[in-house]
C-alpha cells in the first residue's frame, strides 16, 4: 500500500509539471496543439456519413494526439435510406447536423457545429470521411455526376483550407467533393476496374472516372497496398478508398487506411 502511494504522488508530481498538452500527446507523434475539423453529412453509409469511417477518424485523431472538431451543415438530407432494405424509406425526412450529432458525445465545442461557423483559421487541417451523404447531401453528384454542385459552406470550407495551405484528408467517396472545385489534384478512391475477387469488391468504381472527368489525377489502388493513404503533396490533399472497396470482414484494412490518411494529414498539418 505504502508503494502504491509513493507511486501516486510520484506520478501526480511528474503530471504537474507537464505543459497543458501533455494528456494529447498521441502515439503517432507530438501534436498536442493540433486542432481538426472533421465534417460530416449525416449517421449512416447509405444516406450520410459512414459510421466506421467516422468512428475510425476519431479514434486516430485522438491516438495521435489531436483536438478535433464536428462539424455538419445545418440542412435537410436528400433522403432517408432504411439500412437493411437499402432502399429510401417512405414519409421520412431528417436532418443532417442533427443525425451527424449522433457522433458527439461531447458538449459545449465538442457538439456538433453549424458547418458555416467554421473559420478556417482556428483550424490546422480538415478531414471528410465517406458514406453516401457525399454524393447526396453535401453534393448533387447522386443526381448531378461530374457535373454536380457542392453545398456552398463544403466549396467554402475545401477551397479555404487549400488556399491556407492547410492539408485535406479523404475517405472514400469524399475525394468527389475536392475533385470538384480543386481541378488538377491528386487522389486515389481504389480500383479503377471492379475486381471482384475472394477479398471483396469495387462497386463504385464510375466514380473514379467522374473525378477523373474532373481534371484529378487517379492513383489506381492497384499501386499500393489495401492499408495505405495516397499523398498530393503539392495540394496538401490525403486520400484512402476504405469503404470504396466493398468487403465483409477486412474492416481492418479500413481501419489502418484511415489511419495512415491521420497520420499524413498530422504530418503535413506542421509544415
């Protein structure tokens, strides 16, 4: 017992003269001041953002030592998808911040914020996990294709961050949004062709030639491995396919994609 105090007071002792960041400190690095904005666009892969996609974020944010932010346009989705018949469900209609709030466990700044609030100069970087709230909420590019429309606060808060040289991160299908009003940048979203083979499948592979009609550059995922995040270290903009690529177990090649688009974004967020 008298070790187990010593050790206390030891320990509150060694606390009490770190600085106000030691508790951020992440296993990735030391970016205890590095503030993200994550963005979202509902609760749920077929009419918002992507719950593991979202979750995973998260957890690698706060493993590498980050405070980040939510952040969800103040507006009605499209639709209302019924996630076991994949198919809209009639006579409903919901909110976007109000479903993404479904995320937050936090109050006061870790609430889900207005996405028109965000002023890109509290922030070090941004991040848009997928789902097809992308394609439907933030966008038009569900109804529009290449020729789609972005939320206006989406256009403001990526075309802010990237003339502030601050790094963008992208999952899945969210690459679409850059693609859309940053022409010439460098993205990967998986497979160009869908393969479909015993590890899974590419079903949304005309994406990638939406983007590319776009004026992107592609990185087919067949130059690198299931678990990596492709770097535009020009346009400062880190992007993973995960849930581009449609799979029923290897949901932690998803979750090491993400991370390795963290761990990028955490990188380049101190230049």
């Amino acid at each position: 017992m008298a070790t187990r105090t010593l050790l206390s007071k030891q320990t509150l002792t060694a606390l009490s003269r770190q600085p106000a960041c030691f508790v951020h400190h992440g296993d990735y690095g030391n970016w205890g001041n590095t503030n993200v904005a994550v963005v979202f666009s509902g609760c749920g892969w077929w009419d918002g953002t992507d719950v593991h996609e979202a979750v995973y974020t998260m957890y690698h944010l706060s493993r590498c030592g980050a405070r980040f932010q939510m952040f969800s346009p103040n507006q009605q989705q499209m639709n209302v998808m019924d996630h076991m018949k994949k198919q809209p469900a009639s006579g409903e209609n919901r909110q976007m911040m109000v479903e993404s709030a479904r995320f937050s466990h936090g109050h006061g700044q870790m609430q889900m914020q207005d996405l028109s609030k965000l002023d890109v100069n509290s922030f070090d970087a941004v991040i848009f996990p997928g789902g097809h709230g992308v394609t439907k909420n933030l966008s038009t590019f569900a109804k529009d294709g290449k020729d789609c429309k972005l939320n206006n606060d989406v256009e403001k808060v990526l075309k802010d961050f990237h003339r502030s040289r601050k790094p963008i991160g992208l999952a899945s299908m969210a690459p679409v949004l850059a693609c859309r009003v940053l022409p010439g940048i460098e993205v990967t979203m998986g497979y160009e062709k869908d393969e479909n083979t015993r590890w899974g499948n590419w079903p949304h592979t005309q994406m990638v030639q939406a983007v590319k009609s776009m004026g992107a550059r592609h990185t087919s995922f067949l130059d690198c491995l299931h678990h990596e995040a492709h770097v535009d270290e020009k346009n400062k903009v880190i992007s993973t396919p995960s849930f581009m690529w449609d799979t029923e177990y290897h949901y932690h090649y998803i979750f090491d994609g993400i991370g390795n688009m963290v761990k990028h974004v955490m990188r380049m967020s101190t230049k």
